[in-house]
C-alpha cells in the first residue's frame, strides 16, 4: 500500500499508541473520583494538557480539549454569544466545520487569488466596525497554502486600536484551524497573533475523535456541552484522558522532528513531481509553492475524471483523493478549487496528494508511475 | 456496435448487468440516476456512497460513466403524487410510479436523445423485443431464456422470487422495444456468485430496502413531515361504537394490524378509513366482508401484449388499440383506456368463446395484487376485476397486475 492522502487521516504513532495504553486498561479512572489512583489519573491529564499547550506556547488551561476540530471550531464561534449584532469574516477556503457554523451569522467571505492566498486588500475592506469574529486557517486542507496569519494579526490589531480611539468597545477576535499546520509548522499563539486556535489530533499521527481550542484570556466562550463542568466548564463530560495523552505525545513528536520531516517531505514531493511531469497531460500543480505545507502536492490534470484515476489506482493500493473527503463523499465540486478559480475541467481532473511518515522516494517513483498508467488507461478509453 | 445505457445503482444487480452487457460486445454506458433525497440533519439518504460504488464498477470495466439529475422530475413525478394521493386516504406505490416516469421514460429518452439504441436495467424481468431476437439467435445467455413472442413483451422473471413485473407493468411499449434485462433469465444466488467471480466487490452488499427518499425513518414518519397529526376517532365496525383515538387517518393502511394502541385481546385490523371525516374503522373479525371482496374496481388500467397472447386480433378485442387510445387524462397521466368494447368473449389462445351479455370483453387473466404475492385466477371485464373465490381487498392506490403465463398483461390501480 501506499498511502497519499495523510491530510484526511494518520495512523496513530508507535510512542501514542504506547503512551494511550495504560489510560485504556490499568489506569481506566475517571479522572473526577475521589480516590488516589483517580487524582493521579487527573494529574496525567492536566500534564498532557500542559505538554500540549506548550508546544503552541501557550498554558493548560488555556486549552479546551474536544472531540476534535469541528467541535472545536464550532466552540470558538460561541464567542459570539456574548456579543451583540455581530459580523463574521471568513476566509472562502475554509473547512466545512468553519464555513457551515459561520451561517447563522451575518457572514462575509474573504478572497484567495489562484494560489489560495489571502487577498489581504479585499480582507481590509471588508473588516468594518461591524465584524466580531475573523476565521483563517493557518493552512488550506486542500491546498496546503499556508497564511501569512501574522500580518492577518496587525491588521486586526490596527483595527482595534481605531476602535478604542472612535469609543468602540465592540471586541474583535481572530481565530484560526491549524489542524492541518501543525504537524509541519511551528506554532506559537502569541507570534501569531491570534485569540482563538484550533488543533486537531488526527492529523499529527495522535488518535481520532480529539482536538482541542486554545482561548485568550480576553475571550469568553459558551460550553456547547453543559453538564459535570469538566474543562472549566467549557466542555462537559468524562474527560478522553487516553486520547488527550496520545494527542500530546504524538504532537510533541511531531514537533521535534518538524525541520527534518519539512526537508524529506519537500525531496519526496519534488521526486513526485518530476514523475508525475512524465505525463501525457501536463501536470498543473496547485497551492503556492512558496507558501505551502511541504507534505502537500494538489495536482489537476485538466480533462480527465480524477475520481476514475482513484479507483484505478485503489486496485494498485495507492490510496489518494479529489477534495476534502468530506466534501468528495457528497459528490460536489470542492468549494476550495472554485475559490482559486480552476474551470471545470479543471477542478474534475484535480487530485489531492498529501504526503507522511511511511512514505520513501521509492514510493513515490512507483505512484508517479502508476498515476501515469492510470491516465494513459482513461485516454486511450476515449 | 450498439450502445447501450444501462442505469447503475451500486447494487450488484445493476453492476452485473452492465458486466453481462460489456461481454456480449455492447458499446455500455453506466449511468447513475439521481433521484430526490432529503438532505437533512438526521436523514441518511445513501445516495453518494451509491454513486461512487456505481462509477467504482464503470471504472473498473472502464466503459462511460454519466450521471443523470433527476432530482426536480422525480420530486414532482414520484414524491408529489405520492403525497398528494396519500392526501386522499389513498396508498400509493411510488416505486411504480419511479419506473413509469423515471427510469422508463426520463432516463430512457435522455439516453435514446444521447444516442444509446438501447437502454439496460438490473431490473429481475425479462422482455421480448428486436434485440432480445437476436441475442437468443446468437444464443447468447442474456437472451434471459425468453419465450418467443410476436411483439414486444414483458415477462416475468426466470426467478419466481424476484420478479419485479408487479412495478413494471405500467412502463412504455415504446421502452419496452428497446429495454434488455441482462439478469432476468438468472436466479439471484447465480447472480451473487456471478458477480464475485467477475470480481465484483459490492456482490454481497446489504440490498437496499424500502423507498430511498423516505428513509429508514418509514412512510409513517415521512408523511408526518407533510401531513399535520389530527386527533379521530376509532370505531369498531362490527359495534360501531367508538372505541380509541388515532392520530390522522392517513397514515393508517387497510389491513394493517399495528400501530393501533387498543388495549389487549385480539389485535384490530383497520377495515376501512373515512378521510374527510378522519375516522378509521376497525374489526377484530378477519372474515369481515369489509376485508375481503369478489370484485374490485380498477382505474387507470394499461393494457399491453394482449397481441403477443396470440389473440387473434386486437381490434376483436379492443376497438381501439389501446396505447392509441384516447380519453380523458388520467390522474396518473396515463390515458383512460377502457369503455366500449366489442361483444366476443375470448380465452388465451384466441378462440371466440361465445356471445356475451356484456358489452365489455371478458378477458381471463391471472392477477397479482401485491410485489410477489401469490398469481390469483380472475376475469377482466372492463376496469373490473372478477375473483372466483374472494380476496383480500387491497388498499386503494395500490396496483392489481395481469398476466397470462410469463407475460405482464398491464395492470390498474385499485379504486
């Protein structure tokens, strides 16, 4: 097998699965009872939160640890809750869990130009006096393109100050999902600027089904989940101890070898393409090479089915996808590729190759080639 | 090489179907019909993984694979009529009506318009046409060990357990002419390892069940959404005293024995329903005349193949032929066909039996009145059916289908 697509799932990391283990069977406590063995269950918990928090540069309790990134992006727009009559802006390649939770707002979308960067003019113009709440992935999941979220941050933060000026105590806050960024760029909430943060534990070799939002102190959220007043009250419910464990594990790892992983992930993706440069249809890579996660290689080949080449080559066991699975499995169009402007033949030819850790140059050499048969069979069907 | 469109669904029938077609030499097209679904928060409507299950297949034999939008025709062919004739205490088959108006004639005028010359279903039917001559000349398995026929025909299928006629007897002569059904001639465990062996990964897939739009939710729970519950009353027939409340007579079908919260003993069965008034009656007695009827009404009634019978002409028969036959447009779009006839009674092999006092033909037929029930012995005479013992009355909206031997006769709705 070779696995293309690490943007929609990872498998779980070797030292995760070791540190998720005991929390599983031996150390199985609810982290809230009384006794001894419970409070130490609890202490772990508090540790991996803090590990994890770390690694943005930010405090445990800072964090809100969730069921995953939805959860997490839908909780940060609870700091809406409080305030009155507000405007959303968010960026139009934005994940679905943004993009769906943002509706029941007055929403207005941000521009990308064709390499799915921010189009910072179009941002300015439209943060008015009105806008409460500014969501930008740190990096695109069909693209990889990576935002230049700090300059996001000045912005934001010239705006405020003229609200303070003008009288208006109206809060402005930033939030950005970097689930898809973390396991290559490093993260710090206070460089970035930003008050509010998604992570995601599926996408850094952790376990599925957990995430967690980082919160400022200045912002004041609302628990989607309301009961036992587990995470200061922010998320009721047992707490995932295994989970959360397994997330900072596999998070720290991937930070530790963030620099190494960038450098092999760009080789590989550089062999990749010289394959996939081969082909009778040239090749129109997606993203901004400049500015992108090193494990991503979007790739269109204008005027064949992408999807027929997935199922061609799901026989070879090379496993890779068109869009956000999400968005394939409903059978539209990727919003994403729209937003960058792709025609049609375009955006049905476009596949998403995403690389990670089992990954060697042989591997790609033999993908490269396999793709090229697969399009070479859909062209000589025609 | 002729071209066929074969509509794919992701089941095994359909993807064998298009296997069959494949290596008999046929130029095939896959083609997945989008229907109408219902995409709302708790609602699965499988459609997608369908689709990709469909197009996985066409990819794999790697022929042509399209999809075709039905949603807006279906929502107002099959959903709309379906609502509006439960609306009037009726219990319609929407899965009839799907193959009337869908895939019998949307999908097969878009696929003739797109230049197929043929179109192909999964369907477990089989039929008798130009096409099916010549494959049986070739000898060829798809053939689907038709009897020879004079015209085109609809049969059932080799498969007595599967035969789908009971939803197909309203569709177009004019599709039937050009329709192939590769798995008719098939029992469906021959099917299923069939399809493993040409290495269909779905041959064992869970077959769907029930109407897609509608859901696991069921038809009750579907029709709340467009019908507001409504508080009657229940009365038991045989007492005529009232004895329960109901929530809305429309989502009660005749015949049906649960849903009825009315204390112990011997369970009730809904014997008769009172629409305007909102009022359902009941009977613990099975034998209630109300259940049970020698005759039943008919209306919109087609007829089809009564020449390929070899009756010996249908002008005998019918004056008017009757997919030529005019009269008022029917409520289901179909034409009205039957009012005047000749005086000859006819049987099966076309013999002038004798002068009848009726006015109307006397048609023998075999009937069935429900997908897969039993074949009962009966007379048409007009839009009436004639039982010789009696039977259980269906709910009206429901189809009552004819047959003669293999053949689909037509069939009518039940008044």
């Amino acid at each position: 097998m070779i696995f293309l697509d690490y943007a929609s799932a990872t498998p779980v990391s070797e030292a995760a699965k070791e540190a998720m283990a005991p929390y599983e069977s031996a150390q199985f406590f609810n982290p809230s009872a009384p006794y001894l063995a419970a409070k130490n269950v609890r202490d772990d918990y508090e540790r991996a939160k803090s590990d994890l928090a770390h690694l943005i540069g930010a405090k445990g309790d800072d964090l809100v640890v969730t069921s995953g990134a939805t959860e997490a992006n839908n909780l940060a727009f609870s700091a809406l809750d409080l305030v009155e009559s507000p405007t959303v802006l968010v960026l139009e390649t934005d994940h679905a869990s943004i993009l769906n939770t943002a509706k029941k707002y007055p929403t207005e979308l941000i521009r990308v130009d064709r390499t799915g960067l921010i189009d910072l003019e179009d941002f300015q113009n439209k943060l008015t006096r009105n806008v409460a709440f500014v969501s930008i992935a740190l990096a695109n999941n069909e693209l990889g393109t990576i935002q230049p979220l700090a300059e996001v941050a000045q912005i934001i933060k010239r705006e405020r100050m003229a609200r303070l000026v003008a009288g208006d105590a109206r809060p402005l806050y930033l939030h950005s999902d970097a689930s898809q960024a973390l396991n290559l760029v490093p993260i710090s909430v206070a460089r970035l600027g930003v008050d509010l943060l998604t992570l995601s534990a599926a996408k850094v070799y952790g376990p599925k089904g957990v995430g967690a939002l980082y919160h400022g102190h200045n912002v004041k959220l609302a628990p989607i989940a309301t009961g036992g007043g587990q995470e200061s009250g922010l998320r009721s419910g047992t707490e995932n101890v295994a989970g959360l464990v397994g997330f900072a594990k596999a998070a720290a790892e991937a930070k530790k070898h963030q620099t190494y992983n960038r450098k092999h992930y760009e080789k590989l993706r550089q062999v990749l393409k010289s394959e996939l440069e081969q082909s009778e249809i040239a090749p129109l890579f997606l993203g901004n090479p400049k500015h992108q996660l090193a494990n991503f290689c979007p790739v269109s080949f204008p005027g064949l089915d992408a999807e027929r080449l997935i199922y061609l080559l799901e026989d070879d066991e090379i496993y890779l996808s068109t869009g956000a699975a999400c968005a394939a499995s409903k059978g539209e169009p990727s919003h994403v590729l729209k937003a960058i402007g792709l025609n049609s033949r375009e955006i049905a030819g476009s596949l998403r190759i995403s690389l990670g850790a089992e990954n060697t140059e042989d591997d790609m050499r033999i993908a490269g080639q396999k793709i090229i048969t697969a399009i070479k069979t859909e062209l000589a069907r025609k | 090489m002729k071209t066929v469109y074969v509509g794919m669904s992701g089941g095994v029938d359909s993807s064998l179907s298009a296997v069959l077609l494949k290596d008999q030499g046929y130029h095939v097209v896959g083609v997945y019909m989008k229907n109408w679904s219902r995409d709302l928060p708790g609602m699965k409507c499988p459609w997608a993984a369908d689709l990709a299950d469909a197009k996985r297949v066409a990819v794999r034999l790697g022929i042509d694979f399209k999809v075709f939008d039905f949603e807006t025709e279906y929502k107002q062919k099959v959903v709309d009529y379906m609502l509006e004739e439960f609306g009037k205490g009726h219990t319609p088959n929407p899965d009839i009506m799907c193959n009337q108006e869908i895939k019998f004639k949307l999908f097969y005028e878009t696929a003739r318009e797109q230049g197929a010359d043929l179109i192909a279903t999964g369907h477990y039917a089989r039929v008798w046409n130009d096409e099916v001559a010549r494959l049986k000349e070739l000898g060829s398995p798809l053939a689907g060990a038709a009897p020879e026929q004079p015209a085109p025909s609809l049969l059932r299928a080799v498969d007595e357990n599967k035969d789908q006629t009971y939803f197909l007897y309203r569709i177009s002569e004019d599709a039937i002419a050009h329709t192939l059904f590769p798995i008719g001639g098939m029992l469906k465990p021959d099917v299923k390892k069939l399809a493993s062996e040409k290495g269909l990964k779905n041959a064992y897939k869970k077959e769907s069940m029930g109407v897609c739009f509608v859901g696991e939710v069921g038809m009750e729970d579907f029709l709340k959404e467009y019908f507001p519950e409504k508080a009657g009353p229940v009365v038991d027939l045989d007492s005529g005293k009232e004895i329960g409340t109901h929530n809305g007579a429309i989502f009660y079908c005749l015949g049906q024995r649960h849903g009825l919260d009315l204390g112990g003993g011997l369970p009730y069965y809904v014997v008769k329903k009172d629409i305007v008034k909102n009022t359902i009656y009941v009977s613990r007695n099975l034998n209630s005349a109300e259940l049970w009827t020698n005759e039943l009404a008919l209306e919109d009634v087609v007829m089809r193949n009564y020449r390929a019978r070899g009756l010996a002409n249908d002008k005998e028969i019918f004056p008017q032929k009757i997919t030529n036959a005019r009269g008022p447009e029917s409520r289901t779009g179909a034409k009205r066909n039957l009012g005047e006839g000749p005086t000859e009674r006819c049987d099966f092999e076309g013999r002038k039996i004798s002068r009848s006092q009726d006015p109307l033909p006397i048609i023998p037929v075999y009937v069935r009145l429900r997908h897969r029930a039993e074949l009962i012995p009966a007379t048409l005479v007009g839009n009436k059916l004639r039982f010789e013992k009696p039977v259980k009355r269906p709910a009206p909206g429901q189809s009552a289908v004819f047959y003669d031997g293999d053949v689909c006769l037509g069939g009518g709705i039940v008044v």
